[in-house]
C-alpha cells in the first residue's frame, strides 16, 4: 500500500473516531460542516446573525506513527463587532490564557500511535475543548494580540 492510500485509511479511522464524539458539540448547538479541508472534520456555531465560530479536527498523517492532530478554533465577525475574529489552535490558547499545558516538553500536537491511543487522546482533547475553548471561543472579549502571536490581550 502506499503512503498516499495509508494516509487516507488513517484519515478514515481518525475522522470516525472524532464523529463518535461530537456529541457534547452537537449538544452545545454545533453542526458537522459538509464542506471540510483536507484531513479535517469541521464543526461550526452561528452565535448570532454575523458571528460564526468553528471548531477544526486537523490530522496529520506520519509516515511512521505516531500521528497527530490538533484542534483549531476560529471566530468570525466584523472587525466593528465587540466579538473579535481570529484563528488560533487549542493549545496554544489553552497555554496563554489559561496557562494550562498540555504536552510534554518539544510536543506540540496530540499524537498516537494506533485506535486506543486516538480515542484516549481525543478524550482528552475534547475535555480540555469542553471546560475552556469553547467558552473562550464563544465569549466576546477573547481577543488575539497578532503583535505577540496567541498572547491574550487583557480584558
């Protein structure tokens, strides 16, 4: 088999493990998008008729495992509006904000090596999403500073 078709049956397994769990999601008012970007599962929330949030399963195919993903959130609005846009990842946001970090030292990504692993770490994901980034995702004072990349402006 290839790496090309390996990729793909990763992505398969990847993508029906982050499905199976979208339900604290689906429950909070979020949609699976129809429309996704390469190795990616989208979910997304109309907060009101000019902001929209989405929430990014994005994998990354190794050719060795193990492989990794991380989660992107991302706020749309008009730059006017109180809720400012921006695109930052999960852990990123987790460690500035709420100087929680998940990872050990030079890891940046969940990673596994095979199904257990990915249900346990998109577990843990999900649990840091639930508790913080959603909350911060749908909260109107959450802004970026570009200047210091993913380093919170104070409220």
């Amino acid at each position: 088999m290839d790496w090309k078709q390996e990729a793909e049956n990763q992505f398969a397994i990847f993508r029906e493990v982050v499905t199976e769990r979208l339900e604290p999601l689906t429950n909070q008012g979020y949609t699976i998008s129809a429309e996704e970007a390469p190795m990616t599962i989208t979910v997304g929330k109309v907060l009101n008729s000019s902001i929209h949030v989405v929430i990014s399963y994005e994998f990354a195919f190794c050719a060795l495992p193990p492989h990794e993903f991380t989660i992107w959130l991302r706020r749309s609005s008009p730059q006017t509006d109180e809720y400012a846009p921006f695109s930052a990842e999960l852990p990123a946001v987790l460690k500035s904000y709420y100087k929680v970090d998940l990872f050990p030292a030079g890891q940046y990504r969940w990673q596994y090596k095979g199904r257990d692993t990915l249900v346990r770490e998109i577990d843990i994901a999900n649990q840091a999403l639930l508790k913080l980034g959603v909350e911060w995702l749908e909260k109107p004072t959450s802004k970026v500073n570009w200047v210091q990349r993913f380093t919170p402006i104070k409220e």
